[in-house]
C-alpha cells in the first residue's frame, strides 16, 4: 500500500505547474493585466472604460 502514495505523490509532482513559467495564451490579455487593468464579459462597469480587448477579442480590457 505504500508504493500508492508514493506513486501519488510522484504524479502529483510531475503535473504540478508553476505559476508563470508557461508563455501567455493571449498576449492582449496580458498587457492588459500589466497595465493594471481588468478583463470582463460584456461592458465594463459604469466608472470604467473600455480600452481594448482581452482573450483574442473574446472579453473587454476595463480600465479607470
């Protein structure tokens, strides 16, 4: 029975991401993010504006 947590374990380590170590999906999202923004399904807040698009255009960038 001990061979099966260790081999849990072993998987769990093997398929554990860290994160940021993978290149971003979307780069738009990205700058968006970097620049202190929010992405968002459908409009943005009231107090919000859009300033560009998220997900390869699938979402809205929100920004103050």
């Amino acid at each position: 029975m001990r061979i099966v947590y260790v081999l849990f374990a072993v998987v769990l380590l093997l398929f554990q991401a860290s994160s940021g170590s993978a290149d971003p999906l979307f780069p738009d999202t990205t700058e968006c993010k970097n620049q202190g923004n929010f992405c968002r399904v459908g409009t943005c807040p009231p107090t919000f504006t859009v300033s560009g698009s998220c997900h390869g255009g699938l979402l809205r960038c929100c920004s103050k």
